[in-house]
C-alpha cells in the first residue's frame, strides 16, 4: 500500500523495517525506486533488528538514506530523523528553484528566439528595399509559401520554418549594383549574368552555421531560381534534386512578382499571372505543387491584401 500512497501522497519520511510481512523492505524500496519521479528524493530511513554488513549495505544501495538498527537510542533516532527531513526540505527548495530557473530559461531562450527571427525577417526586408519600397514582397511571398507547404501535407514545423526563411531567398541582391538592380529597362546579357549571382551571394552569406532556419535559408536562396526542366540558375538542377522548399519559393516568388511592379515593369492582372503559373507547371515549376497553390490562391490573395506595397 505504500508505494500506492507514495504516487498521491508527498511524504516527508518513510519509514521501513526490512523484516515485514507480505513484502519486506528491500522489495518495498525496489518497487518505490520504480515508480518515483527521476531525481527525486525518497525519504526512506531504515528501522530494523538485523546488524549485518550485507543488510545496511543492500539497503543503503536500494535507496535507504539512513540505516538504524535495534534497539535504538531516542536522541539519536530522533537527530536522525531531523536531519532527514532538513535534507528533504532544503531537496524540495533546490527542486523549485530549478522548476524557477528552468522557466526562465525557457522564457530568456523565447526571447532570444524572438530576437533572432526578427533580425532574419528585417535581413530579407532590407535586400527588398534596394528595389522595392515597403519590402511587402518578402512577407507576402512567405505567406504564400507556409500556405501551399501546408497544402502539399508539410507538418507544422516545415510550414513555420519555411516561413520564416522564404523572406531571405534574395538576400544576395544586397551584393548586386544598383544601376543592375534598378534598371528601368531590360538587362543586357552581361548585366543579366551579373544578376543571376544575388543566388549564390545569398548563399554565401548565409552559410558557416548550423541552424535549421540559416541553413533552410541557405538552400532556398541558393535554389528557387532553379526549373523543373533544368532550364533554371545557378546549377541547372532538375525536378525532385531541387529542394522542396526552393521549388515552392519558386512558384510564389514568380506569382508575386509578376502581379507587383517593378522597375521594369507594371503589375500583371492576377487572372494573366495565374495563367503563366499553369503554363510554366512541368517546366519551370513542380508540376504537383501548382495545384496546391492553386487551391490556397484565394487565401494568398487575402493575406496580399494586407500587405500591399504602400503600406509601410
């Protein structure tokens, strides 16, 4: 019965002969030793008539704190008995000092998380500005790549991951010129192969680390200008030796793009926009994500809605 208590009850002591009926006290700590939370301090003192070497030592290896033997001195019993109970209190005050600690670290890491997702959004933000006003292309196109990552079955995690690192696809601009950048009209080839560059700039930028979202962004800016057929920069890879993430990158990148302004060009209808996704499905992009994008267009134009251009 007492193991049953012990998983309701907080007790302060237990004490335990080794001789019992039923079960004795070896069996009673054993079974205790099972049920009773990792760390935890089992108050267990040893009362008993048996003076062998073996008993106090198997005790004592069993869990016992204390060993007395019989027949017992009052004072000294009692001292001993104190002394355990000091431990477990002062056991008890540790353990809530660290449930205390534990939950501010928690918090502290929270806040550090906080910071550091902040820093990566602003990072993708401040490449959008050199050719973009308000830098809303970033927050939407990551929108849009959580939605259809969730459509095509990714859990939880993936859809946050990604939308948190979709809006550093194009860092690497911060490393194209500005009379590249901003041309109002089209690039010659020799601008146009300086251009192609910002994915692998990204990249660089954003290599040398071992987290998850630095290297998740590393992929996506490296790859989300690669195609389906191979067509695609810097690397030329094809279908599925695409990173998932680069190929949704890819399709709502483009569809953000083509239905925004740009130095080079005016906003496309979103119905002429949409007809291009479809077209370019199988070529330059995964032909089992168009539908999903599809699916969800609805919901990306919504939430692009909120984060028009010239909001700030």
């Amino acid at each position: 019965k007492v193991v049953d208590r012990y998983l309701w009850e907080d007790f302060d002591l237990i004490l335990l002969d080794i001789r019992m009926p039923h079960l004795d006290g070896h069996q009673v700590m054993a079974q205790l030793k099972e049920v009773a939370p990792k760390n935890d301090y089992v108050p267990i003192l040893i009362l008993t008539a048996q003076t062998d070497v073996e008993t106090r030592q198997k005790a004592i290896e069993g869990g016992a704190r204390d060993f007395i033997t019989k027949p017992f001195e009052r004072h000294e019993t009692l001292n001993r008995i104190y002394n355990m109970l000091d431990v477990r209190l002062m056991h008890n005050e540790l353990r809530d000092q660290n449930v205390i600690l534990e939950e501010k670290v928690r918090e502290r890491t929270h806040e550090i998380e906080d910071t550091r997702l902040q820093i990566v959004r602003r990072l993708g933000r401040a490449a959008e500005f050199r050719d973009n006003e308000t830098g809303m292309h970033v927050i939407r196109m990551s929108h849009a790549c959580s939605y259809v990552a969730k459509a095509a079955g990714l859990s939880e995690a993936d859809c946050e991951l990604i939308l948190t690192a979709a809006p550093m696809h194009d860092i690497g601009k911060i490393g194209i010129p500005d009379n590249i950048l901003l041309k109002p009209g089209k690039l010659t080839a020799e601008e146009w192969d300086i251009m192609k560059t910002h994915s692998q700039i990204g990249a660089d930028l954003l290599s040398g680390h071992h987290s998850e979202l630095l290297e998740t962004a590393q992929s996506i800016a490296l790859t989300h200008h690669e195609k389906w057929d191979g067509g695609g920069y810097p690397n030329g890879l094809a279908g599925e030796d695409i990173p998932l993430f680069g190929r949704i990158t890819a399709i709502c990148d483009v569809f953000d793009a083509l239905t925004s302004d740009r130095p080079y060009k005016k906003a496309w209808p979103v119905e002429d926009a949409v007809a291009e996704i479809k077209n370019m499905s199988g070529r330059h992009f995964d032909p089992s994500l168009v539908p999903h994008f599809l699916d969800i267009l609805p919901k990306i134009l919504e939430t692009n809605e909120k984060f028009t251009d010239k909001e700030e």
